[in-house]
C-alpha cells in the first residue's frame, strides 16, 4: 500500500516500518499526513481545512529584512499532546529542515507553549551581545553571541547568520525571548505534555516555502484534535496566516490522458484525483492546501497515475520507426578491442579519477595542466587521468599473485586541459609484464594494431622520462605524436613496487576518427 | 602445457627433494622464478611445499677484526714468546687479551712474570682452531663436529659471532606431479617404448607429418591421454562490465535508437539547471558533487536556451537565478546531462524528432566508496523525444529493455525527481535472490525540461544503473571488485 502511493518502504522491524519520503512531498513527513494520503487513497473524503481568527498579531520589525525577511505564524488551541506526539512533532520539524528547509536557511521553524508568553509579537534584529536568553536545554542566560559559541544548535547552524551584524530574534509584548531564529528556542516557551495552546512561527529566506512549512505543521496538529486559528502577521503589508486557500483548476483531462496514453473519462479521472486527496465540483479539481508541489498539469497527471497503479498500465512501444545508430567513436574502439583480444590481452576498466602522485609523480613525467577536483573526499581521487599507463602500472602491482606473464589493456578515457578547454579523447594502452618483456616485443604489439587498423603511423626514437632511454619510441600520425612505446624507467617500476621489466604502449585512439 | 619453469621444477624435483637454493641451482632459474613456479605447481597438486627455518652464523665486527688480524690473546703470546716486553703490547692486547690468555689457561703466572704453559706454547705451535672456525663461517663452508666448541665459546663473547636464521623451502613433487613430469618427458622425447605385457609394440605419444604422409601411422599405436591435470590456457577477454555495455547497447540499437556523444565535465547549467534542478537544491551540494577547480567554470551555450531555462526557474521555484552558479564545471553526476543538449539539437534542426537516443557511459558522485556505492561507475541513459510518445510507451520500453537483458519480471514505483513527472523507480525480480531489486529511474521530463530546450513536449527518459545488474548476473556481492582489476580474479571471472 505504502509504495503505491510514492513510499517506498525502506525496511520493516517489528512494529515499525521505515519509509522514503520523496523531498517534493513535505506533507508526506509526518504519520499525520501519512494517514490523511493513506484515507483518501483508501475511499476516505478528501478533507478540507479552516482557520479562525486568534487576534493575535506579529510585527515585522524592517530591521531584520536585510537578515531572514520572511515570517509566518499560526495558533493551535486544545491540543492533547504528550511526549510521543512532541517527539513526532520535532521529527517532522527537523525533516523539513534538513531537505525542503536546506538545512534550516530556507526554511526555520519554532514550536512554542502560546500560554508562556504575552502577545503581540515582535520580529526584529538586534545586537548579537545586546540581548540574553536561557535557549531550550540550557540553564543560564546567554547573548546570542553566546549561543552561537556554546549551544550545540548554535555552533551547527551559527554559519547561516554568522556575516550579519544583527541577528534575528521573536520577542513577545514583555521583550521575553520566544526564539534566535534559525538557531533556537527559548526555555521558557518549551512545549510539554501539558501544553495546551501552541503558537507555531516559521522563519526563512522564501516567502512560499515557510508558508507551505507552517500549513504542514499546523495540519499535523490540527489532525490530532487541535483547532486552527490563523495570526495577523503586519509588515509592509498586513497579512492572515496560514493561508489555507484552495487553488482550483479547471480539469485538464485530455492533456493528462494524451501524455499517459490513456482513455480515462472525466469521472473516472476525477475519481482517481480523490483518491489523492482532491476534492471536485463541476469538473473544477480543487488541490489540496498541504500539497504544496504541485506546480502544473503534470502534477496532477502523475497523482492520476500513481493512484491508477503504474503497474495496471498496458505497456505499450512508441509507435514511430527508427534506425539504430552507433557512435563513430564506439565503431572504432569496438575494432581495437577485438583486436586487443586476438592478440591475447585481458581487459582492465580502471577509474579516470586518480591523483597527481599515481598519475605525474611516481611516473617521473611533468605535470602538466589537468582538470582538478576543487572538493576532494579523498586524497586519492583530485584530478582526472590525463593518461592511461599509471592505472595499468597500479593493476599490476595489485595483481601481484597472478601468474606470469600479464597481458593487459584498456581502452579508456584520457582528459587534459588546452587552454581552457577540456579535452576528452579515448585512449588504448597495453602492458606486457615479463620478465622477457623488451622494446621489440612492445614495438610489435603497435606495429601489429596500426596494421590491423590500416593506420598510417611512423614510429620514431623519442625520449620520454617514464621510459628507459633509448628504450622508447612515439607514434607519429600527421605529424603530430599520438602515442608512445617503450621499456618503463627502472625507477619508476620501483615508485609501483614492480619486479619485473614491463613494456608499455599507449595510443590516442580518437585521432585516428 | 606446463610452464617452462614449471617443466624445469618438475624434472630437477623428480631426481629428488630440493631446497630452493638447490632447485635454483639444479634449474639455473633465480630463486624468484623457482620459487613462482613452485607454487603455481603446488596450485596444480604436483609439488608440495616446506617451510623449514634453519640456524646460522655470521661474523660479528669483532669477529671481521680477529679473522684479519688475530685474536689478541693469541698475539699477546706470540708476542711474550718472541721476548717482548709487557709494556710493548697493545693496548687492546692488554686488556682484552690477558685476561682471555688466562682464562684459556695459555699464560701461568709466577710471581710478578707472564710464562706461557705447556697449552700456550702448543696452541703457538699449531695454530688456533677459533681463528678456523671462523674462516669457515666467512666463506660460507660448513662447519664441523671440531667446530661446535668454539662456537659455543664464541657465542657468548662481544661481537664476535651473530647467529642468523633462514627460511629454507623445501619441496617435493607428489604423485600427481609425477605423472605430469612423465606425461612432459613423454611430449619432449616424442616416442617412448614399453616393455613387458606389450612386448616390442610402439606406442607413440605425437602424430608426426612424417607419419601422416608415409602412412606409417598405420604401424603405429597412439597413447592415451590420463586425466592428468594441463595448465590454463590464457586467453585475452573483454572485462566484464565491458561485455555488459555491449550487450545493453545491442539492445538500444536493435531497438532503434542512436548513440549520444557525451562529456564527462558538464557545466552545472546541463547537469542541473536545464534539468530544472532549483540552484539551492540538496543534490547539488558539495556534498554530492565532484566540482572544479581546473577549470573552474564552463562557458554556457551561446543560445537563447539559457534565457529560457533561466526563465522556467525564476517562473517556477521563484528564486533568483544566477548564471555563475550554472557556469560551475562539475564531473557529470548522471549521463541525463547530455539529454537536454541532444534536445536542443533537435530544436535547432541538427537531429530529427520523432528520435530516440542513448548513451553509455560513467558518471561521479563525491561519496565515500563501499561495497554498494562508488564515486565512480556507469549509467545507462536514454530519451525519446516524440510529441505523440505516452507514459504507457515509457513503462513497455523498459520491460523490454529488461526482458532483453534477461530479467522477465519488472514493476514500477512512483518516485520523485526533480525533472520528470510522472516519475518512476524501476525494479526487476531477481529469481536466485527471489528479491526486488532497484535499478534505474525513469519519468517523463518535466515541460520546464522539455520546452526551453526541444520547444515541445514530452520526452520519455531514464537512466538505469549498470554495475548492479551485473552484480546480480555474475554474483559479485562487493560493487568494487569491478574496478579492482584483480588480474587472477579477471581471468577467472564470466558474465
């Protein structure tokens, strides 16, 4: 039941079931709203909400506009609320922090004991040393500066306000603290179980986001029995929240049924709508206030065919000809590749991600320009190959109890930088290690791949720094070097802790296109 | 076939246990080679190997001194002998060798006067067997029943003598070995005769062109081959995943589709924001994605699409989009970045709609790697761009990707992606595991997608992993050893 209507259960133990919620379904973050989508998925009445009047108001102060502009607000009366409810509650507010809130910038949001403080509220900034509060879990007064510095919460999410001179703060009538949004509350508001009128206030940067945040929480409450009342919020403009409205579209039946492939009358469609929580009159679809990602058609169109069952779609094949293409690169490789088999060399995919001391260093070659990583996890992985030789070397010497001797090739990706610019080529390279492996035998593993390909190369004596000295040649093709070959530098078979001689070729394969 | 090492081991075996010094000598192979070549034998069952640990000797620095230039006690009574006098000895010769002289009981003393006794005077004479003994140790000869006390004398004495200990294998050829020796002395000669119950009848190991075109072969028994183990055949392959990429991009082909060109590095604008992925979104985080420093940023498409994606995102998400953020280069995090730009080629006239498309290739995510997760693996993307193309067709085209590859049972599950609506989790039933496994994504692209790039709408898309059905196909159960490239493991290793 819980997949089908987008939850994909992540795992069950005992009583306790674990589901994804997806990060466009917010509603969807508490059982409340799971139990609401699971009603009207089940033949329930789609619900509607309402909200009184709880006179009371908020003030904007214009000295936190530059700071976090945007406030919310809603009244809860006659809540039953006991420990495990406040523990779902504050898992719901911090799953909307952490995924639709980005980690409380956007959005922030305080749940308070309405009773503990004097309306009106005041929303403003102030000096971060000017003002002193006991924050939730603490004992003692402390600055918001403080806070910032000693509360865990501070410390976690100080860097949000940390580059302003004045940090915002809710105050009530008598200047006690409700809460150091997006940080943390004041002790004095704690919700506990006996609670029973909650004053609920969503901070952020997005005007929309904290107003579908505060629709979520206070529904969730509202589903346990509380009564909604809505708060006078004056700024520049005076405005009632939550607004609760319900947006109503004219239903968009054909454009729905076209892009599904489908033949739904209007009844039946409006019938699956239901099941997803919208109400309707006279082919109008009413959406559901708490669904707050539906943005278009579509939308409507996806919850037509979630509540229908993807899986109670015929299948069907688009119903056009077309002709199979392979790109010119994959035609060419696929040849080297066969190619590289027939002469008995084993396949190896290596990462392009590697770092300058595999790639540069143990190689006794130059660095060169290559594209780097800016947030490497590892130290491993900083910049993409340029070459394939180092990945060849490091499989061998991680291959150290196969038997002798070792054949082996790739075909890979080699990514350099010229000028500004990313170059992305495919590149062949292949490695005898033996302890016969020469120049000759090596030279003649190219000789053979530019024959077989009908290549027009020259080979020619270069010096390279990875290779024995006048043990290496280039491969030249219109005059321009395209590969190398050659009897690797002892030193550098020491730098890979190899104990035998190896021949290398490689050989950029995309000029040849 | 044997090895040629192996065959050199076999036959010095066969005379007789060796050591691996010995075997190196009887071989002329290094002691590596043997050494390699013993255990591929023992692999095969032919050799069994010993590791013994045996006791040595050494010389100390003392030791080095006293071979050259004596032991001081013995100059200190070569030196009494010839007359000299106490106070022209040396000084080592004075401290350290008086009181050894006396211990050994080489010098008798009266009164305030050195002699030396009927000992001292025999050892001058012949010769001090410590000074042999040590000879022996330094040229590596080995030592006598005569030696045993002096070494023992020595042991305890400064740095004069060091013990050493060496592994030593030895190894032996088994039965099995035995007959494969024979069976490879058998190919060598050729022709070998048997007695006995065969009486004077040839049986011969090797047909020969001779045999064939004189007829002879018809005078001739041929002998049996025993069951006796062969050495594998190495031949050259393709790497495993590589055999899957084929496959699958058969399967695409066959069914009509054509081959994305596509990039590794992406500016963030095709990897996110013509996807329709707000700028603040999580998945663009540090976090997840592979950004760069070099280059720092891709220029964005000389085109009014950026206008247009600029526009859906301002219209939509309601934030303020900002053209550097899209300009950042990143490792493309899904291969669904070259979508768009294909999307736009058909806009601009360069491909043709109805089209299909698809592509191979890898993809990165700046996770830590485990057995499930690598920063580094392969996508299989595709995208129908067809103003007449349905949901309906979205799900048939992937049940028969998937029946193609060899999964019959397949469902689907709502899922959310930023870019398609409707969106869907493909999963396939594994039979073996008798489990459901997930392994792709797949929607229809959103019109925020499809209208500022194609300028029409819909495009069917997907992008499905590609290790984790292999994985299940070859019962690899550590997504890493893909990427190991463990060459005794490749060889081994079947899809």
């Amino acid at each position: 039941m819980l997949p089908s209507i987008g939850l994909p259960v992540e795992s069950v133990e005992g009583d306790s079931i674990y589901v994804d919620v997806t990060p466009n379904r917010p509603d969807l973050l508490s059982i409340e709203g799971i139990a609401r989508a699971l009603s009207t998925f089940m033949g329930g009445k789609p619900k509607h909400y309402s909200a009184k009047d709880s006179g009371i108001k908020l003030h904007i102060d214009n000295s936190v506009l530059p700071v976090r502009p945007f406030i919310v607000a809603a009244v809860v009366k006659n809540v039953k609320i006991d420990e495990k409810k406040i523990e779902s509650l504050m898992q719901l507010q911090e799953k909307i922090h952490e995924t639709y809130g980005r980690k409380r910038r956007k959005i922030s949001i305080g749940v308070h004991n309405l009773d503990a403080v004097q309306p009106p509220f005041f929303y403003k900034a102030v000096e971060p040393s000017s003002y002193s509060f006991i924050p939730l879990d603490m004992e003692k007064k402390l600055t918001l500066s403080k806070i910032l510095e000693l509360h865990p919460k501070g410390v976690e999410y100080g860097g949000i306000i940390k580059e302003f001179k004045k940090y915002p703060l809710l105050v009530d009538s008598k200047e006690q603290a409700l809460s150091f949004p997006p940080i943390i509350n004041g002790e004095l508001t704690r919700v506990d179980a006996n609670t029973k009128n909650i004053f609920i206030d969503v901070t952020g940067t997005d005007a929309n986001a904290i107003m579908d945040a505060l629709k979520i929480v206070s529904l969730a409450l509202v589903d346990r029995g509380g009564e909604l009342f809505t708060v006078e919020v004056i700024g520049k403009r005076k405005f009632e929240t939550p607004d609760l409205s319900e947006k109503v579209v004219a239903l968009p039946a054909e454009k729905i049924n076209k892009m599904l492939g489908m033949d739904f009358t209007e009844a039946q469609l409006l019938k699956l709508l239901a099941k997803m929580g919208y109400d309707s009159s006279n082919k109008k679809v009413k959406m559901p206030c708490y669904r707050v990602d539906i943005m278009d058609w579509v939308d409507l169109a996806e919850d037509v065919a979630i509540a229908h069952g993807y899986n109670n779609f015929p299948p069907s094949l688009p119903n056009f000809f077309s002709i199979g293409q392979e790109k010119r690169s994959e035609l060419l490789e696929g040849k080297v590749r066969e190619l590289m088999v027939g002469l008995n060399f084993l396949e190896v995919l290596c990462p392009n991600l590697t770092n300058e001391q595999e790639c540069f260093g143990k190689m006794l070659a130059t660095e060169k320009p290559h594209v780097k990583i800016k947030n490497p996890k590892v130290e491993e992985y900083t910049m993409m190959r340029p070459w394939l030789a180092p990945s060849l070397l490091k499989v061998i010497s991680e291959s150290k109890q196969a038997e002798l001797p070792i054949r082996i090739f790739e075909i890979g990706d080699a990514i350099s930088l010229e000028g500004a610019d990313v170059k992305q080529t495919r590149s062949l390279a292949c490695v005898l290690y033996d302890p016969k492996a020469t120049f000759s035998e090596i030279k003649s593993f190219a000789d053979a791949v530019a024959r077989e390909m009908g290549w027009a190369v020259e080979m020619r004596p270069c010096e390279h720094p990875s290779f024995i000295k006048g043990r290496a040649a280039e491969i030249v093709h219109k005059k321009k070097r395209v590969g190398v070959f050659g009897e690797i530098h002892p030193q550098v078979l020491n730098n890979f802790q190899l104990e035998q001689p190896v021949a290398l070729l490689e050989l950029d394969i995309t000029s040849f296109l | 076939m044997l090895h040629q090492y192996e065959k050199l081991v076999l036959h010095s075996l066969k005379a007789g246990s060796k050591t691996l010094d010995e075997l190196a000598d009887s071989t002329g192979l290094n002691k590596d080679s043997a050494s390699r070549a013993c255990y591929w034998l023992k692999d095969k069952g032919a050799v069994e190997i010993h590791e013994t640990v045996t006791q040595g000797f050494k010389l100390g620095e003392e030791g080095k001194k006293f071979l050259e230039s004596g032991f001081p006690e013995f100059n200190l009574i070569k030196k009494l002998h010839a007359g000299k006098a106490f106070s022209e000895l040396s000084d080592e010769e004075k401290r350290i060798g008086l009181p050894w002289a006396k211990r050994k009981e080489w010098l008798e003393i009266e009164g305030n006067i050195f002699k030396l006794s009927k000992l001292g005077e025999k050892i001058l004479r012949e010769g001090q067997n410590e000074v042999l003994m040590l000879k022996k140790i330094s040229e590596a000869k080995s030592l006598g029943k005569e030696d045993i006390d002096a070494v023992k004398a020595l042991l305890g004495r400064g740095d004069v003598l060091r013990t050493t200990e060496s592994k030593q294998l030895s190894l032996s050829i088994t039965k099995k070995g035995e007959g494969l020796a024979g069976k490879e002395a058998a190919d060598i000669h050729g022709e070998i005769h048997l007695h006995g119950d065969v009486g004077a009848r040839k049986l011969v190991n090797t047909l020969t062109k001779e045999d064939i075109t004189t007829g002879r072969w018809k005078e001739k028994e041929y002998r049996e081959y025993d069951d006796s183990p062969v050495e594998r055949s190495r031949p050259g392959k393709k790497h495993p995943l590589r055999k899957a990429i084929s496959r699958i991009r058969k399967i695409f082909l066959e069914l009509g589709f054509e081959e994305m060109e596509d990039r590794l590095v992406e500016s963030s604008f095709w990897n996110f924001d013509a996807l329709f992925q707000p700028q603040d979104h999580p998945a663009r985080d540090l976090m997840d994605t592979f950004y760069l420093s070099s280059p720092e940023k891709i220029s964005l498409p000389k085109d009014e699409v950026v206008d247009r994606v600029k526009k859906a995102h301002e219209e939509k998400w309601k934030y303020k989009w900002s053209r550097e953020v899209a300009e950042q280069a990143v490792l493309r995090t899904h291969d669904t970045a070259i979508s768009p730009q294909y999307m736009l080629k058909v806009r601009k006239g360069e491909k043709k709609a109805p089209a299909k498309f698809f592509a191979v290739g890898r993809v990165y995510r700046n996770e830590a790697t485990d057995f499930k997760h690598l920063s580094e693996f392969y996508q299989v993307g595709g995208i129908i761009v067809y103003e007449d193309a349905t949901f309906r067709d979205l799900l048939g085209l992937l049940k028969e990707f998937y029946r193609k590859l060899g999964f019959e049972k397949i469902r689907f599950i709502p899922n959310y992606f930023p870019y398609t609506e409707p969106s869907v989790q493909v999963e396939v039933y594994y039979e073996d595991r008798k489990q459901w496994l997930e392994l792709g994504g797949a929607g229809v692209f959103r019109p925020e997608v499809c209208l500022p790039t194609w300028g029409k709408y819909p495009v069917l898309a997907w992008g499905l992993g590609l290790e984790r059905p292999v994985m299940l196909m070859m019962g690899v159960k550590d997504i890493r050893q893909f990427y190991r490239n463990d060459v005794s493991w490749l060889r081994e290793a079947r899809v």
